[in-house]
C-alpha cells in the first residue's frame, strides 16, 4: 500500500466512525431541514440568482460536512 493509499484510507476511516455520531446527524439533518424551508420561503417572482446563491449554498453545506468528517485538524480550524 503506497503512503496516499494509507491516507486515503483513514481518511474514509475517520469519515465512516464520525458521520454516526448523534450530534453531527441531528445537527445536519436541522440544516438539511432548514434549507428546503427556505426554498419554500423564496417568492415564485424573485430573481433567479436568489435560488442560484441558495443551491450554492446548499452544495457548499455538503462540502463542509464531508471534510468535517474525515477529521482533518487544519480543516477544522480557522
């Protein structure tokens, strides 16, 4: 096993114990929840960009939780 394959894998190690803990799911099923709220909330009439930012926001948000996950401590930090 080459030294990225050895990284790679406890990368997907980290990711696969730390996405069952409890507080990470219920706090990303609350902004999970929260977004398609707000996609309700955007008037049918507003400009396209206002839904554009949102998906963007929303693929960001997915992004974040994945690099969260595989417990990177410079990720982590800001």
């Amino acid at each position: 096993m080459s030294i990225f394959d050895g990284y790679l894998a406890g990368q997907q190690s980290n990711l696969e114990k730390l996405r069952r803990l409890p507080h990470f799911t219920d706090l990303c099923g609350s902004i999970i929840n929260l977004y398609e709220r707000a996609t309700e909330l955007v008037p049918k009439n507003s400009r396209p960009i206002f839904g554009r930012l949102l998906l963007l926001s929303h693929g960001n948000l997915f992004v974040c939780r994945e690099l969260t996950l595989r417990g990177l401590p410079d990720d982590s930090q800001q």
